[in-house]
C-alpha cells in the first residue's frame, strides 16, 4: 500500500477579478505584492483557502478585505492549475469574477494597496502582473463578452436607476462594439421600468431614470 505520507501538498488559492467600468472602461481591481515573488507586481487580490471555509466564503473574505464590499455578484469563473504557475510550491486557483458599480467601490474604503486598472491596458502587457494573472484577466474578460447576450449581469454595473444610454453605454464597453439605439431599447424593454424620477442637472435636459425590472 502506498504511504499517503508521501503525497504531495497542494495549495488552493481563491482569486477575484473584480470588474467595473469608469470613464467608459472595464477596469479591474489589482494589488500591488509586498513579499516574494513578484514583489512590487501587480496581482489579482487573493486568499489561501481555510479548511472552515468554502471557496465562495474565501472569495468573499477576499473582497471584503481589500475593498470592504459585501454582497456584490459574486460567481466562480474557473480553475486554474498549470503545474508551475507558483514557483513556491503546487498552488491550484479557483477564480471568481465580481462585478460593482464605481459609486459602491469609491464609498467602500478600499485599502490603499488597492488600484484600479484598465483591462484594455493589462491585456496590451500594462502593468507586470504576477503569476499568470494576465492570462486569467483575459480569461474572464472574454467570458463578460460573452455572458452578456444571455444574461442580465450588464445591469451589476449600473445604480440601482439609471438612464438608458448608461445601461447602453455598459453592453457596449462588454460586447466591444456599437450598438444602436432604436435596437437597443427594444432588446432591453422587458428588462426595465420607468422610476418615474428623472436625471437632472446635466448639461443636457432631463433623462428619465429606470429600473431592472423584478422577475
């Protein structure tokens, strides 16, 4: 029989990529590492997982600890297991992908370790991130692309009301293209209703506010 003794200890790590846009961006919340390896690199915020957790309440702790966000979107995206991605032992990822509007994340208290980064710059090779980070931010970018045609998350980034032309403005940073208007409002219309408040202050005059509509 063979000694379990001899097994070799793995690792689990639980990785967030927590996404939101600001200034017509998909930007993703980066921590700058303080210890070897990669120190001084940028990197997804992360935690060893405990044996009194699930990986969900790992990946909560996570984000609550660099940003103070509680019960955001929160859904697993992927594990990742190449054999030498942590050149400091066997370290399996499981990776969650988060999604906020800017208000909460500006009002959450983040810490100052935290920065928000363009994905569109990070995927160009910009900043140097650590372990395999890039490849799993492209990952999971590619996997917003592609959910938003079948699901409401677009609606994750937005108040709880918003105008049309920012829920708009959302699909298209996601799918990466233009959308028009007209085609819009009616892929959208059995998804929202009218507030009945309206958007003010603006150099434009006044926009009618909306909500998601309940299921």
């Amino acid at each position: 029989m063979k000694n379990n003794s001899s097994h070799q200890k793995i690792s689990v790590a639980v990785d967030v990529l927590l996404f939101t846009i600001e200034d017509d961006k998909l930007k993703i919340v980066l921590v700058k590492r303080k210890e070897k390896p990669f120190k001084g690199s940028f990197a997804l915020p992360g935690v060893a997982l405990r044996e009194s957790e699930t990986l969900k309440e790992a990946a909560e702790r996570s984000v609550r600890e660099r940003t103070g966000l509680k019960n955001i979107f929160l859904e697993q995206l992927y594990t990742f297991g190449e054999l030498e991605r942590d050149p400091r032992s066997r370290t399996v990822s499981v990776t969650y992908y988060a999604l906020t509007d800017p208000g909460k994340l500006d009002a959450s208290g983040a810490d100052d370790g935290v920065s928000l980064i363009s994905v569109d710059e990070i995927l160009k090779g910009d900043p140097e991130l650590a372990f395999d980070h890039r490849g799993i931010i492209e990952y999971g970018r590619n996997r917003l692309g592609g959910k938003v045609n079948y699901s409401d998350i677009a609606f994750e980034f937005v108040p709880e009301e918003f105008t049309l032309p920012q829920l708009q403005r959302v699909y298209e940073i996601l799918l990466g293209e233009n959308l028009y208007k007209a085609n819009f409002r009616k892929m959208i219309s059995p998804l929202v209703e009218e507030t009945g408040n309206m958007l003010t202050g603006m150099a434009h005059r006044p926009s009618k506010l909306y909500r998601r509509k309940e299921v």
